[in-house]
C-alpha cells in the first residue's frame, strides 16, 4: 500500500507542477506580447486616438445642441 501511495503521489505532484509550468509559461507569452503592443506605441496610440475621436465628437454634438438651443 505504501509503494502504491508513494508512486500515485510522486505522479500527482510531478503532473501538477508541470501545469503550473506550462501556465507560467503561458502567462509571461501574453505579457510579453502586450507589452510589444504597448511598448511599440502601436495599440497605445490607437487606443488614445479613438478615445480622442469620441470625445471630439461628442464636443461637437454638444456644442451643435447648444447652438440649435439658442
């Protein structure tokens, strides 16, 4: 019983640790594309460009309702 326990344990844990390998090595691939995307300015800069054409069109809305409202 105790070989059986001590071999079902030693395999548990070594598969368990390989996953948490794997996931580890996932995680740092996604981080490290993210950060070339930021760092390039590429998704940065179209991130800061729609969110100023938005608030470019939501000024010219408003000052177009102010204006009819007069």
């Amino acid at each position: 019983m105790y070989k059986f326990f001590n071999k079902f344990s030693r395999d548990y844990l070594k598969q368990k640790g390989q996953g948490m390998v794997e996931y580890a090595l996932i995680l740092a691939f996604v981080v490290g594309i993210a950060a070339f995307l930021v760092g390039n300015g590429g998704i940065g800069e179209a991130i800061q460009t729609t969110f100023q054409n938005v608030t470019n069109t939501l000024n010219t809305a408003n000052n177009n309702a102010n204006q009819q409202g007069n």
